[in-house]
C-alpha cells in the first residue's frame, strides 16, 4: 500500500522504532492524519499501520501467510481499501526477517508487539479484531488462544489451523505413496532438502510421474488413493463439482490439482518448515495405511477405482504399511509442538472462513480444529463459515469485509446470535455492493491424519 506520508511520520517512526520499553505520549486518533505508517520493533522485524480518515475505534490486527516476510496489514489491496473506507485502522508485522519464512517462533509476539506500536501511533483503540490468514491463520488461533485482555475477537480466513504437525504428516503420506506406488516416481526425495529449490524440483519429479500414470487405470487408482492421503479436493478450477459418486472425475480433478503447481509448492515450503523446526517433524513409522484410508471420505471413491483397474487394494496398502520407516528427526517434533500447534482453547470470539475447495489447507483442518476447541470447552467461541469456491484463500473482498464486520458486531453484543449462518453472512455480503458472496451451509470431513503420538526414533 503506496500513501503520501503525513508531516509527524519521521517523528513518530523514530518514537516508536526504540521498541516496546520506550516510553511514549499517547498520541490521540484526532492527531494521526490518514496515512501509512511504518516502524521496527526489538528483533528487527518491520511492522506497518494504516490509518482512515474517520477511524471508528477499531483496529485490526492481521496476521499474513507464508512467504517473504514483508509486513501486511490486511489481506488484499481491494480489502484495505474498504475497511480503510470503513473506518477501520490496519496493522501487521513482518514477523522476525532473520529465519525462516515459517515464521512461528516470532509471530505471536512480533503482533502483540504491533498491537503495542499502533496503539501508541493511534490512541487505545475501543476494539481490536486480529484476523488472519493461511499460516496467519495458524498464528491467529494462537493470539485468539492467548490474547483475552488484549485483542476482543478474531476471524481467520483460509487458516491453516490444524497445526504444522498434522500438515507435515498428511503431505508426507501422500509423498510416500506417491513414490512408492506409482512407476517412475520411486527413489525421490520427499524431505530433507538442501534448499527451497531443490523441494520444488522433487516436485517436478513427481508431477512428471504422475502425469505419466494418469494415462491408465491402474495409475489413475494410485494418484486417487495418494489424494485421498493429502486430503485432496476433487473440485478443480474451470470445472463444476462432480457428484457424490462420479469417481472417475473426482480423480480427474485431483490429477489437476496435483499437476496445477500444488505440489511444487508444498515441497518448496516443506524446507523452510524444517528449517525453523531443525528438521522434518513428520512420520509414519508404525502406521496402519489401511486402517487410515478407512476414516477417508474418499474410500469408497480409491476402492471403486481399483476394482476398476484390476489392482489388489489391500496389497498396496500392506506394502505402504511394511515399508513406512520415516520418524521425526531429532528436536523437531517438540518444535513444532511448541511454536506450530494450538491448545484448541480460545481466549475471545473466533469465526474460521474456509473455501469448500482448498489445494493447500484443506477445509477438512477446520473438522479437526472444532474438535480440538471442543475438547477444550470453549465451542460456544467458535463459529465456522464456508464459501463454495475453488482455490486457497480464494475470497471476494464483499466476503472478507462482511466477515470481518461479524466479528465486530460479535465483539460488541457479546454473543454470536444468528449472525454466522450461511443465509445471513451471505446477505451482509450482498448488501455491501462490492464483488458478490458464495457462502454455503457446509460439513466438511475429518481430517485424515494419523493418531499425533508418533512411532518411537529409530
């Protein structure tokens, strides 16, 4: 976001660049003109505000996904452009520049620390909303976890809120599979990379035989039961949902999927996920392959398709189940416990919005994550709403704001009422005018994953 910078910006950098210790005036939202102000806090991460020229008391904290760490204050341009119109102020952090990408061991504390440089750039602001989105997602169900006294209520859009673990987990069985059922693809490394480049390129390698194994039926049984691991959508860009048991052209679009840059950049990423763990946390050591494809919701669909084919089911899971020997490397499992996980408690309101069809955070992490609340008792926080649209993170900005204007409400009556149906967000997201709404009632799946007590090291 490119604003004219006003008058008292050099000062106010200088002032709150010193970090959270220094002391400050406060500044008075009637003495901050509309603009766009920046800052760097203790360990070198940047963080970025903009201001309205009407704030209306709230400000919003947003959390961004993975990728170059480069300070973010909302989701999109069109998004801050109507939350600025509506009176919102935006803040959010780089998260620490000096790691890796899968920045977890700072987030949370690189946004609270922006909570407190924006408050001082702002005035105390009546309400915060945190909201956040993919990885930011992950980070936000933490600020929602620990942030009661601090921030008043969260959404979370696209979140990837079951957690590192279960994500590393589930991508690697679906890379076992890959590579040790279908022709051409065995002996490709599936972690431990040198570099992002080097994930990428396995990747390619993959595709390359996955391209080649769609071509027969016996292939096309393995790609879907590999999908099926992955918690793969089978509904594709350009292509309208195909029915309940329209098995052949769930699997199509799987292929598409898995052939359409997804698994390029899943492995590019899994190296800067090792990196900030110190190592691959994923196993499957001990796992019971059949016993894990039956709680899929795409068993029936890999079984159709393998009788079709003339293949033996059971036998590929059994030599899927024999040959299972990757444990989590040393110090990495507790990392990613202790950075990349959530309890499941929350500490304020939360609304998760996931798109039906999702390549990289399946919207079955949201089945997995309401449980995790449950357990922890705190499912009258929660609410989840869903839009019926292909792609990651895929929202019109009439989706975004009227979710985000839920949340307000919520934090202002103190109960969600009927706020979050289907019907109603969907009407609030018209009434905004802007570029139209998909929310659908919805049910997704469970996650598939294994039982998160690993196979001991060996």
């Amino acid at each position: 976001m490119q604003r004219r910078m006003p008058a008292l910006f050099t000062t106010l950098c200088l002032t709150l660049a010193a970090g959270a210790g220094a002391a400050s005036a406060a500044v008075t939202p009637a003495a901050v003109p509309a603009g766009h102000y920046t800052g760097t806090l203790a360990d070198g991460a940047t963080w970025i505000a903009d201001t309205p020229a009407h704030w209306n008391g709230t400000l919003i904290l947003f959390s961004h996904g993975f990728g170059p760490l480069t300070a973010a204050d909302a989701p999109s341009q069109a998004s801050a452009d109507a939350l600025l119109n509506q009176g919102y102020a935006l803040a959010g952090s780089s998260y620490d520049p000096n790691g890796s990408w899968w920045a977890l061991a700072s987030a949370e504390r690189d946004q609270f620390a922006t909570l407190t440089a924006a408050s001082r750039l702002l005035g105390a602001p009546k309400r915060v909303l945190a909201v956040g989105e993919s990885m930011g997602g992950l980070i936000n169900s933490q600020i929602a976890q620990d942030g009661a006294g601090r921030i008043n209520a969260a959404l979370n859009l696209c979140g990837l809120v079951a957690g590192g673990v279960d994500l590393n987990n589930y991508q690697l069985n679906a890379e076992y599979a890959i590579t040790t059922l279908l022709p051409g693809a065995s002996g490709i490394p599936i972690r431990d990379y040198a570099s992002p480049d080097a994930g990428a390129a396995a990747a390619t390698q993959m595709v390359t035989a996955i391209t080649q194994a769609q071509s027969n039926a016996s292939g096309r049984a393995r790609i879907a039961l590999a999908s099926a691991l992955l918690n793969e959508s089978d509904w594709a860009p350009g292509a309208g949902a195909p029915a309940p048991r329209d098995y052949a052209g769930q699997e199509a679009q799987e292929y598409t999927w898995l052939t359409s840059g997804q698994l390029q950049f899943i492995e590019f990423g899994r190296y800067y996920i090792e990196l900030a763990a110190g190592g691959d946390s994923s196993w499957n050591a001990g796992l019971d392959y059949a016993a894990l494809l039956r709680g899929s919701a795409h068993y029936e669909q890999v079984r159709a398709l393998y009788r079709q084919a003339g293949l033996d089911l059971d036998a590929d899971l059994t030599a899927l189940t024999r040959g299972a020997h990757y444990t989590a490397e040393p110090g990495s499992l507790a990392a990613m416990r202790a950075t990349s996980t959530n309890s499941g408690h929350l500490g304020v309101p939360l609304l998760d919005v996931h798109t039906t069809s999702d390549q990289l955070v399946p919207v079955e992490q949201e089945s997995a994550f309401a449980q995790k609340v449950r357990a922890a008792g705190d499912s009258a926080l929660l609410r989840q709403a869903f839009v019926a649209r292909q792609g990651h993170c895929n929202f019109t900005t009439a989706e975004i704001v009227a979710a985000l204007d839920t949340v307000s409400q919520r934090a202002a009556d103190g109960h969600w009422g009927a706020s979050t149906t289907a019907a109603n967000l969907q009407a609030a997201a018209t009434a905004l005018n802007l570029d139209g709404a998909a929310f659908v009632r919805y049910r997704p799946a469970r996650l598939l994953v294994q039982n998160p007590e690993p196979h001991p090291s060996r």
